[in-house]
C-alpha cells in the first residue's frame, strides 16, 4: 500500500474501493507529496482527478493503527467541528497500513509555529478544541476502555539526567545553567501533574495540536489536521499542548494565556460545561509540564533533524524552557 502514490492504476482502484473516488473512475491522477517538513505523520498527498472540476482530495498513507485511529475520529467525533476539520471522503486497511481520504481544502493556507499567528485566530482554535472537548466530555471512570487512551510518564531520574545533559550540550544557547536547574527536577513535577490530570474529566482530543496542523481558511476560519494522535485523554493537556505549540511562546511575558483561557472556558459553558476558571488557569499551566519534558527528549534523540524541522526543534526548545 505504500507504493500506491507511485502507482495511478493501483491508487485509482484503492481510492474507488475506499468509496473516495466514483467506481470505474479511469481519468488521470495527479499527485503531490505535501507537509513533508511540516510533521504530518506517515506520507500525505494531494490528488487531482483530471476530469473533475473539484479542488481534489488528500490521501495519506499509514500503519494500519494510525488510519484505524484517524477513521475513529472521523467517523465518531468530526461531525462536532462542523467543518474545522476536513471532510472524511473514506479509508482503505490491510494488515498493515492503511489509506485515509479526506477533502482537499482549498483555498487555505497553512500556518506555521515559527511564525505564530494572529489574536483571532488564536482564538477560534481555542475555541474549536473546546468544542470538540465539550461534545465528549466525560467522568474518567466512565471512558470506554476500547478507546485509545493519551498516555505520558515521566521520566526515571538516571534516564532524564542523560537526557538533559545531551539536549544541554547540543542546545547551549536555549539550556543554560539557570534553564538546567529549572529543568532538572521536571520529572517529579510531571509525575504530580499527571496524578492530577488522571482525576479530572476526559474528552476525545487531538493529542498534538500545533500551528503546523493547521490550515486557515480566506475568511479567517481554522481547520485542525492530522489526528493520528487523537485520543480520549485530559482536555487541559490538550490546550496546553495548543497553547505552547505556537500561540504563547512566553506566557510570563504574555496577556495571551488569560485571554485564551477565558475563550475556552466560555466555549465549554455555552455547551453546558462549566468549570472553574482558577483551577482551569493554574492546571492548564501545570499540563504543559509533560509536553516540555517531551520537548527535551526530543532535543537529545539517538539523530538530531535537519532543515525545518531543526529550526523547530530549536524554537520550540526555547518556548518549553520558558514553559518551566
């Protein structure tokens, strides 16, 4: 299945049998790879169909897990979006990997979290996670086990002794001793976070909400992408994942974070949840912790990145360490 883009016979076939494409369709096929330095999991492209006045549709190819996981959300819980995420067209599994189809969504551009974005559209994707969060809202003791669940752990003091070391060596500029001692007990304060966390409603999340997922229409409207991630798992988690992946790159300097917070909190109450604002305030800054220890993981993995993706390592290396 992952030869398909290279294949027009075999990916005609596999779209039409996905439901994607009318069946018999025998016109051309033209391909683009897309997002390759943007993050997106698996291989993604955009698809004309050359007797078709549509914009076209994207197909991504996967493991069989991530497709089963995107076609979940798609087919579950997309609908809540009413249009901030794309529109499901099918989905094609084997054994091991699979083909997912969405609409092409055109016109749009894609944001980018080195360059960050614009008050209103920080705010309509707030907004659009708490609506998705809304729609799913749920006791933790009441999440259905066969869902996949958003799982983190903090790391063994041996294990993250190392790995800050290394992120610290190679990022000298961004780790500095002063960085290096606020980071050095994050662990401890992530095995607390999660504690706290675990006890609190659950929602279908995206899991990795960032600017680089995230295409903005001409007239200003969002759409999320790439879901290969989502899960049932704690909402604050996921804002605060958003929040640091591109909205707040200092939130000490920043009016953004209460701005934003209280946009999501208003969003939930006018689906009828409602929440403390303090206690959402203080968790919220408290649920970026695992994602920084991520962040520094990152920077110390066994191959370094290069090109963009270097260039966003180091930005958000920096953003994480003013997130401690």
């Amino acid at each position: 299945m992952r030869r398909l883009l290279d294949d027009p016979a075999a990916l005609r076939t596999a779209l039409s049998e996905a439901g994607a494409i009318q069946p018999g369709y025998s016109g051309s096929l033209e391909t683009t790879q897309i997002g390759a330095e943007f993050g997106l999991s698996g291989t993604t492209a955009s698809v004309r169909l050359g007797d078709d006045a549509s914009p076209g549709l994207v197909v991504k190819l996967d493991t069989a897990e991530t497709i089963r996981r995107e076609q979940l959300f798609y087919t579950r819980y997309a609908a809540a979006l009413a249009g901030q995420a794309p529109r499901y067209l099918g989905s094609l599994l084997d054994d091991d990997a699979g083909l997912l189809a969405l609409e092409l969504v055109a016109p749009a551009e894609q944001l980018d979290v080195l360059t960050g974005c614009d008050d209103a559209t920080a705010e309509r994707l707030v907004s659009l996670l708490a609506t998705l969060h809304a729609a799913t809202w749920v006791d933790p003791s009441d999440v259905d086990p066969r869902l996949p669940r958003w799982r983190r752990r903090p790391y063994a003091p041996d294990e993250w002794a190392a790995r800050l070391d290394t992120a610290r060596r190679r990022f000298p500029e961004i780790i500095d001793g002063e960085a290096t001692e606020r980071l050095a007990g994050l662990p401890g304060r992530v095995a607390g976070v999660l504690d706290r966390l675990a006890a609190v409603p659950h929602a279908w999340t995206h899991a990795d909400a960032h600017l680089d997922n995230v295409l903005r229409r001409p007239d200003g409207g969002v759409v999320l992408l790439d879901w290969a991630t989502s899960c049932v798992g704690p909402p604050l988690a996921d804002l605060a994942h958003l929040l640091a992946g591109g909205l707040v790159d200092d939130p000490s300097a920043s009016t953004r974070v209460a701005a934003l917070l209280e946009v999501y909190a208003e969003t939930l109450g006018a689906h009828g949840i409602e929440t403390d604002p303090g206690v959402v305030a203080s968790l919220t800054r408290d649920a970026a912790l695992p994602w920084v220890q991520g962040m520094v993981g990152w920077a110390a993995a066994p191959v370094r990145p290069t090109g963009r993706t270097d260039a966003v390592l180091r930005f958000q290396l920096g953003v994480a360490v003013a997130w401690t």
